[in-house]
C-alpha cells in the first residue's frame, strides 16, 4: 500500500482545468474542442469516410456530422466524394483550417508553457517525457 493518490485521481482535476483553459483559447479562433481534434487528425493527412475519421478520434461517428458541417461551412475541411467510391467522402483539412489551427495549437501551447513554467527544469523535462511516454502506450496496455 502507498500514500501516493491513484494515477486517475491526480490526473482528472488536471485534465479538467486544461481542457477549460483550451476552450478559452480555442473560443477567439472560432474552433470548438471536437473541431480542434478534427483539424489536429486531418493535419496528418486526408482520412477516408466520416466513420474512420471518428473511429481515430474516439467520438461518436453520428455525432460527429455536427463538427464536420460546422468545419466546412467555416472553410476550414473539405468533404468530396471518394473517386473509387462515391459513396464515400474523402475529409481533408483546407490551408484556412491547417493556418487556423496551428494558430490556436501555438496559443495553447503557450499557455501550457506558463503551467510548466511552475516546475523547475529537470522535473518539467522528465513531466513531458513521462507524458508523451505514458500517452504513447495502446490502450489496451492501460485497460490490461
């Protein structure tokens, strides 16, 4: 037995009060946090059907429709019919969407510099690598 609080525990109020301070920044580039995590996903590449595309990104295929008509009305991804299957749509961020999502990345970034800025150096450094370490892991390792 340890004294230490389980991991969920300490990273839940954390998690919470970073995703309230990304709403904040996201609101004045006019991006909601759904969209966000659409244009983050299409900035990697092009993604075949709507179903993949919330498949990655662990949302709701039916409630994603929402986003993506918000995104492309904005001018922010494109929806065209897949050559090889008409039926299909063929999501792709547009440069409007890439330009305004990296603005509002680089803004949450900065924000996220200034928490960090609270830990002294070493510990920073060894909180981002255990971070993107711990992120990395399949989440069927996590779930076991």
């Amino acid at each position: 037995m340890t004294d230490r609080r389980d991991l969920a525990a300490m990273l839940h109020p954390l998690l919470r009060s970073l995703i309230a301070a990304e709403l904040r920044v996201l609101q004045p580039h006019g991006i909601s946090m759904w969209g966000y995590i659409v244009l983050l996903a299409l900035d990697d590449g092009p993604v075949r059907t709507q179903a993949n595309l919330a498949e990655a990104i662990g949302a709701d295929k039916t409630r994603i429709i929402a986003t993506l008509d918000e995104l492309q009305r904005d001018g922010l991804i494109s929806r065209v019919p897949d050559p090889a299957d008409r039926r299909a749509r063929l999501l792709s961020i547009t440069q409007e969407g890439s330009d305004r999502r990296r603005a509002a990345q680089a803004d949450i970034q900065a924000n996220e510099e200034r928490i960090l800025a609270t830990l002294p150096g070493e510990d920073r450094q060894a909180f981002l690598r255990a971070v993107q370490a711990l992120s990395a892991l399949p989440h069927e390792d996590i779930v076991g």
